[in-house]
C-alpha cells in the first residue's frame, strides 16, 4: 500500500519533457460535476451536454466549463468543471445554468446514478503553476481518500514535496486540490497535464533518488513515510479534454 500510495506522488514530477498546462489560476475554488453513462447510451449523454454548453454560450455564460472524458476507470463517465473562483461567486450564477440542471433532466435519465457534484479548493501554496495559460488535452487524475484526522499531516507532506521539488530543475505542472463538500472527507485531488500517453510512463525510482539528492535519504525516508502512513486509499484514472462538449472561450457581455 505504502508504494502504491507513494508511487503516485511521482504524479507531482515528471523527468521528461511535457508542456505546462494550466488547470486553475487566480481564485481558489472549482466546480466539478460527475456523469455516468448508462450502457449503449454514451452518445445521447454527451448530447445532452453539447446542449448545455451550446446553452451557455447563448446565454453568455462568463464562466469557462470544460468536459473531460474518463479514458480509464468506470467509463463512459465525464466530468464538467469550472476553474478559478470565489466561493461568493456561486451566489451569482447563471441562473438555471448549474450544469446539473438544464443539461441534468436529460442527463439523469440516460445516467445509472444521480450526478455527483462537488467543491474542490485549490491548494496554490503546494502547486506548482507554470506560466502557459493553454488548457491540456489529457491529464492523469490522482484521487487520494486519507484516513480521518491526518490531514494536517499529508498538507505537511505535501508541502515537503513542493519545496524539495523546487529546488530542482524541470519541474513540471501539479495542481492540487482538497475537497470541501460533494463527497467522503479527507480528500485531496492530484491533476497533471499529459503531452501524450507516453508520458503517463513515470518511473518512482527517478523520482525517489532525486528527493534523496534534495533532502538526504534520512529527510527523503521520513517525508515518504509522511506521505503514506496519511493515505487510506487511492484511484488514478486518464481524462482527455473534449472540447466539442466545452465551453472554452469567457463569453462578453453582461449576464442576462
């Protein structure tokens, strides 16, 4: 268990060369909502989610909604997400917008189970942001389930890893995010761009020698420790953009 856990937080590193991608930026809260397609039913779904983003986008939505397709786990299954927010913001919503809603009605009857919404905050101070504002195609989704009253602990670790990691070179894009309503806490989410499958290729060792360089094997020993005595469970999955189901552009004009 302590590998498999540890193993992905090589997740926050990647020793080849893949772009830096933005997930999230400025505000700290995302919006994310989970559908499940029941079998044979996929392509009606995610036509009940172009209608909701061709919605939006009629309505002006301010707000940009990306639609990722799960490429591994329990699949079809897609999840819409808004990025970058204030949590006074979801008072002043498009009303009737929530993508649950309009786009829901529909949805749920071609979904085995009600959506899943759900309130993520971004954790700026352990990420690690780049400076490209290009959103990515496909990404690798880390989903770590701590055990009760060790939060305090995993922030700690994680806080280890990124200033141990910054001292370095070629870092690549990690953005972390705990869960603040919608599902079992503790919770904290790993999201990472993907240039491309190859680079989901990503080996502990690489990682482990140089947290050692970094920190010494005593210090690398203990932050590892850290990390994994906090984990309950864990789930990695694949999720490619799907732009077409999206709405990518910040519509002008004012909110109807």
């Amino acid at each position: 268990m302590k590998r498999n856990a540890f193993s992905l937080a090589i997740l926050t590193i990647s020793l080849v060369a893949v772009s830096r991608l933005v997930f999230a930026e400025g505000s700290s809260v995302a919006r994310m909502v989970f559908f499940n397609a029941k079998p044979g039913f996929k392509e009606p779904l995610e036509e009940a989610i172009k209608k909701q983003m061709d919605w939006r986008r009629e309505q002006k939505d301010p707000w940009r909604w990306l639609t990722w397709e799960y490429m591994s786990g329990e699949v079809p299954r897609y999840g819409v997400a808004t990025f970058g927010h204030a949590w006074a913001e979801f008072d002043h919503a498009l009303a009737g917008g929530q993508a649950e809603d309009a786009a829901g009605a529909a949805a749920s009857m071609l979904s085995p189970t009600p959506p899943v919404v759900q309130y993520f905050e971004h954790l700026e101070d352990v990420s690690d942001f780049g400076m490209q504002t290009n959103t990515p195609t496909l990404a690798e989704i880390a989903i770590f389930q701590l055990h009760y009253g060790k939060t305090a602990q995993f922030y700690k670790a994680l806080s280890g890893f990124h200033d141990a990691l910054s001292r370095g070179d070629a870092v690549n894009r990690y953005e972390w995010f705990e869960l603040r309503s919608g599902g079992d806490t503790p919770q904290f989410m790993l999201m990472i761009p993907r240039a491309d499958w190859d680079a989901f290729d990503t080996r502990a060792d690489l990682f482990l020698d140089r947290l050692e360089q970094t920190l010494g094997k005593k210090k690398a020993a203990k932050l590892f420790d850290q990390f994994t005595s906090a984990v309950k469970s864990q789930q990695r999955s694949a999720v490619r953009l799907r732009p077409d189901l999206s709405l990518l552009s910040i519509q002008k004009g004012p909110k109807p």
